[in-house]
C-alpha cells in the first residue's frame, strides 16, 4: 500500500475514533497527517464521519495548500492545521476537536493548569487559550500560530475548541483524552469550593448529554 494510502485510511479510522469518543461534536472538528515533506491529508469539510471512506480524504500541498487529490473539499481549518506542520516539523499529526469539557473551559478564557504526571509529560505544560477569531480564518491559524511552542503539544481555542498535536496520530489522540481529563478535573475542582456555580455544573453535564 502506498503511503498516501496508509495515510488516508488512518485518518479516516482516527476520525471515527475520535467521533466515538464524542470529542468532535457531530461534524464539528477535523484532523490531518503529515505524508511526506510535501504533502498532509487532512479530513473533508463538514463530512459526516461514519459515512467518510479513505477516498473522501483530501491530500493537499503543505506548502500552499493545492488540492492534489481526495473526492470532499478540505476542512476549512486545513490553513491551521498546515501552519501547525510549519510551526512544528516535529509533529505528523494536527487534531482538532470540539470536545465537550475543554471546549467550555475556553469560555473562562485562562490558561488550563496541567497536574497529571502523564498529562504534563505528554502535554508539555499548562495549556493557553489562543485569542478569539472566526472558525476556518486565517485569522484563527495566524491567533493559533502564536501561541505554538516546540514543547507543547496541546492549544485552546477562544470560545471553540482545541488543537492538539503529535508526533503520531495515536499520540495526538492522547494528548486530547489526556486534555479532556484535565479540563473535566478543573471544573470538579471548581464546582467543589463553588458548589452553587451553575456554569460549571453546566460545563460537566456536557459529558453526559
Ligand atoms: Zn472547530
């Protein structure tokens, strides 16, 4: 099997993974994976994860991101996902999900304090909310870009979501699930010396909706 190929069959598979897990809320969110030097494969826009075969996924040209191949039109977050490649030669892998808990942690609009042994070693640190900008603008690429560090693996969003980063695509996976955990143990925390704060209640019943 080719390696565009391998690629596009494990983005598609991450994909329903990650659809599974609840951390890309409908067809909100999208991934991409390094190929080569020149080329990533990035999810299609607004796909509906389940239905989304191997030749749904676009292959684009990192540095301008041509369409080279692939049937769906590229997610409108591709421009981030490449200015993450950029930013990061390291990394193969660019998630970025909707998910429940530390996408309501980017409401509060603060950096989310990292405590897991595990978390912080494969998060790199405290997490920072990048300033706010439009979903799929340049804008939002160039507001993530800023806050990229070559020790961290994992960014929140203004008002959005998150982008987390890997050396693979099961290391990206982690960096979210470990992500996740933190924000979920924040608002357990906060909800405990403010009991009646309806926000954070709120911000955890999205686990269970
Ligand atoms: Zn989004």
């Amino acid at each position: 099997m080719s390696i565009e190929r391998e690629a596009r069959e494990a983005v598609v598979r991450t994909a329903v993974q990650l659809a599974d897990q609840g951390y890309l809320a409908g067809v909100g969110g999208n991934l991409a994976l390094r190929i080569d030097a020149e080329r990533i494969a990035v999810t299609p826009s607004a796909s509906d994860y389940y239905a989304m075969s191997a030749d749904d996924i676009c292959v684009l040209r990192l540095a301008d991101l041509k369409q080279l191949s692939g049937h769906g039109k590229p997610s409108v977050e591709s421009g981030l996902h490449a200015r993450m490649f950029k930013a990061r030669p390291d990394c193969r892998a660019s998630v970025h999900t909707h998910q429940p808990v530390a996408s309501a942690f980017t409401l509060l609009d603060r950096p989310l304090p990292v405590s897991d042994a595990e978390a912080r070693q494969r998060i790199g640190g405290d997490v920072p909310v990048c300033a706010y900008a439009p979903s799929g603008t340049g804008w939002l690429a160039s507001n993530v870009g800023k806050c990229v560090r070559r020790d961290l693996n994992a960014y929140l969003m203004r008002n959005h979501g998150a982008v987390c980063l890997g050396a693979t695509l099961e290391d990206a996976c982690r960096v979210v699930q470990l992500l996740e955990q933190e924000a979920i143990a924040w608002f357990q925390r906060a909800l405990a010396t403010q009991p009646e704060n309806r926000a954070f209640r709120h911000a955890l019943a999205a686990l269970n909706s």
